[in-house]
C-alpha cells in the first residue's frame, strides 16, 4: 500500500516539538526577563540589633569597606565583621551608649550582661539557592560594591538599592564596560570617572564611554551568559 504522507511527514511531529519548545523557552525567557518583579526587593530595609550607620562610619570616620567586609576580596561570599571588629574602636568610643548594648554582650567580658554571642544582624541581601554569585569574581575585574549595592556610604541603614533579578545581573554581563572602573577604584564610593580621566589621561581614551572599552579589553573582561554560569 503506497504511504498516504510523503516522506517528509515522517519528521513532523520532531520539527512540532522542536517549534513549540523553541516557542515556549522564548515565552518563559521574556517572561522571566521582563516579569521577574523588578522592584519586589528593592528598598527592603529590615531593623538590625544595632543601629549601625554606614554613612557615619564610612563617609565621616574614612572606613574602608574591606576594614570590615574582609573576604570580599578573596571569596565568593562577603562577610559580615564580628563583634571584635567594632570593639576595636568601640571599647574606648561610646562604650556606654545604649545602641551598643548588643555589642557589650557579645564581647565585653566585664558587662554584667555578657553572653559571647555573636550579634544578630539581619541579612539584607539574598539570592535563591539555585542561583551561584561570586564577589571576588566582580570586585577582582573592576566592578564596584556601588553597581550592585548603591550608594552605601550614604545609608543610615542599609537597604537594597538593585532588583538583583536574572534580567538585572544579564543587562550587566551583556554590557559589563558601563560599569568596569580601574580596579583601584573598586572601593571608592566617590568615584568620578571623568575625573579620573582627567587626571589620569590614557593614550586613546577620549571619555568615559572609551574608557570601559578601554578596562574591557586590558582586563580581559567577558562575563558569561550560559545558564551554567550562575546556575550550577
Ligand atoms: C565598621 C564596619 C563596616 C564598614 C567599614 C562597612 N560596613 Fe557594610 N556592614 C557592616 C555591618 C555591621 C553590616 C550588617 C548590618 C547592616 O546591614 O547594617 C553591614 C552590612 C552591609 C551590607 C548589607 C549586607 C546584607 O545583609 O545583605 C552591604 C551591601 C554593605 N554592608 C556594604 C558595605 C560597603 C559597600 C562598604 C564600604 C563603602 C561597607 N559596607 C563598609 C559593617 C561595615
Ligand atoms: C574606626 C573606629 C570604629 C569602628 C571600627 C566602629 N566604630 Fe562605631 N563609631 C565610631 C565613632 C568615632 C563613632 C562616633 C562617636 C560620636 O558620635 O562621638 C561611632 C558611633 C557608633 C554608633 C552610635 C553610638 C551613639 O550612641 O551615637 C554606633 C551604634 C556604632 N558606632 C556602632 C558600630 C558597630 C556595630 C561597629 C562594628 C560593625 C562599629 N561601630 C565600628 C568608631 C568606630
Ligand atoms: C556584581 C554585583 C555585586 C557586587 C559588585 C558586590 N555585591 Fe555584595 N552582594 C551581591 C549579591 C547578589 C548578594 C547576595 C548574595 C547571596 O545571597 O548569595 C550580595 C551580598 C552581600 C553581602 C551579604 C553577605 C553575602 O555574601 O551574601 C555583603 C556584606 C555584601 N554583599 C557586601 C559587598 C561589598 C562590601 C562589596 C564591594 C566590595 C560588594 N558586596 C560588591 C552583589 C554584589
Ligand atoms: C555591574 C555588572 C555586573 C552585574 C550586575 C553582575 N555581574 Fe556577574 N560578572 C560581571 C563581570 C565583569 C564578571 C567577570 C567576567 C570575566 O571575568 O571575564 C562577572 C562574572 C560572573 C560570574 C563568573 C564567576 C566565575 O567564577 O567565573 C558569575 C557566576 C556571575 N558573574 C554571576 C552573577 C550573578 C548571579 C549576578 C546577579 C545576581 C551578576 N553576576 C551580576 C559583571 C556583573
Ligand atoms: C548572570 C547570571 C544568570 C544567568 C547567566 C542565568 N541566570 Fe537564571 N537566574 C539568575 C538569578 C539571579 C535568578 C534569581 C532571580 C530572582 O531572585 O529574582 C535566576 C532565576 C532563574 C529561574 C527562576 C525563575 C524566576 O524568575 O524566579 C530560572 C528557571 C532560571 N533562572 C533559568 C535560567 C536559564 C534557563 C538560564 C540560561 C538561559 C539562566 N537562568 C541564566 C541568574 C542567572
């Protein structure tokens, strides 16, 4: 019996499964892109033990970020400091304050409340599980804690300023220069690009737009958009 199909057919229901995936990965991707709630997060701004000021410590006192957050540098994961790292300064500043009360606890010995636990700071930034982030992989290629934090030494309380969804860490992978600053001024929550420019002029670089080209390149810079790379 002669087939009813040309032979063709036989690769359609394939091709159907093929069109239709290809459909809804296309779906599902702009849904992610364009639905993950954006705004959801931002601006989430939990009481913490202490009324730590960032604004204070950092913009008046002149604290680096690494004095306290020491393994942002080295690791994957940024750390909150111990209760030692404030004593340093605070069993001779303030020591009598009410708003270090929880600090007391944790470390002075001679506090009749002392406990020696460590202080219970609420954590303000989360990814999912699912999702694999390094800090040490952005502040080691010239990506400030400000793209992905904001203007930190200006917060009273800390908050977060970035969606941090799959869209918002994309649009940065797919055009990292924007944010890219030589690697000395990772730290600097100052930052003025144009005048770095001008007083450090580099053969070739005009503005600052030349100037992430520029870092892009020297450093080698090519942030990755497979799935495996924040998904693991
Ligand atoms: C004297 C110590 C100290 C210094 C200096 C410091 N921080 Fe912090 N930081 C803390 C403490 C304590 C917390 C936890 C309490 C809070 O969220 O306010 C914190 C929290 C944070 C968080 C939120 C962490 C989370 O839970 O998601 C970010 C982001 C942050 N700091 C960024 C910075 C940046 C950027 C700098 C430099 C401009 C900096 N910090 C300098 C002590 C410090
Ligand atoms: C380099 C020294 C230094 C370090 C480290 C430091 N502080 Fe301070 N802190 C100060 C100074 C100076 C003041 C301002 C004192 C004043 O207003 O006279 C201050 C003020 C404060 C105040 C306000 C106290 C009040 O009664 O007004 C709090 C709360 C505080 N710090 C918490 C912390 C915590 C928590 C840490 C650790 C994460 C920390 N500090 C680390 C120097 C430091
Ligand atoms: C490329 C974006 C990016 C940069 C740059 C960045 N962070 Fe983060 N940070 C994040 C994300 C995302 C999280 C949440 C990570 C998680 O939950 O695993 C986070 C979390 C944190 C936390 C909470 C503890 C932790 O590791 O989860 C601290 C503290 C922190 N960042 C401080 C800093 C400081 C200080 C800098 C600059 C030296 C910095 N970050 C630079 C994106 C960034
Ligand atoms: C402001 C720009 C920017 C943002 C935002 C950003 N990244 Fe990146 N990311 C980079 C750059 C630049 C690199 C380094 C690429 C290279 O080394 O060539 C990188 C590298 C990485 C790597 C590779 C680390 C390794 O071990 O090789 C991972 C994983 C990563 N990013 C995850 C994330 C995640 C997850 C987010 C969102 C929560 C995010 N990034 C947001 C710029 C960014
Ligand atoms: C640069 C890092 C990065 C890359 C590359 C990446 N993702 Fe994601 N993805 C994230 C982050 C961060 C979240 C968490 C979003 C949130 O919390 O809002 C996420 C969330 C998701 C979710 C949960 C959906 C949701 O909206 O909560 C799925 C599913 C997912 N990603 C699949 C993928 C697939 C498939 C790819 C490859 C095409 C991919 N991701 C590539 C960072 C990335």
């Amino acid at each position: 019996m002669a087939n009813i199909f040309p032979r063709w057919t036989n690769l359609l229901p394939f091709q159907v499964v093929i069109c239709l995936g290809a459909l809804a990965t296309g779906v599902v991707a702009a849904f992610w892109y364009y639905a993950t709630p954006k705004a959801q997060r931002v601006g989430y701004q939990p009481n913490q033990p202490i009324p730590y000021d960032h604004q204070l410590h950092v913009e008046q006192l002149g604290l680096d970020c690494r004095y306290c957050h020491s393994f942002v540098e080295h690791s994957g994961h940024a750390n909150v400091p111990t209760a030692n790292t404030c004593w340093n300064c605070h069993k001779a500043v303030k020591t009598d304050s009410p708003k270090l009360e929880p600090l007391r606890r944790a470390v002075d010995t001679n506090y009749e409340n002392y406990d020696g636990q460590p202080i219970k700071w609420v954590r303000v930034h989360k990814s999912p599980d699912y999702v694999y982030f390094n800090h040490s992989a952005h502040v080691n290629r010239g990506i400030s804690c400000q793209s992905c934090h904001g203007d930190v030494n200006k917060m009273e309380v800390v908050y977060q300023a970035e969606s941090h969804s799959m869209g918002w860490c994309l649009d940065c992978h797919r055009n990292p220069e924007e944010n890219l600053r030589p690697l000395e001024e990772v730290f600097n929550m100052n930052y003025d690009a144009e005048k770095y420019l001008a007083e450090n002029p580099i053969e070739g670089v005009e503005s600052v737009k030349d100037l992430g080209k520029h870092l892009k390149e020297v450093y080698g810079v090519k942030p990755k958009e497979s799935c495996s790379t924040c998904h693991r």
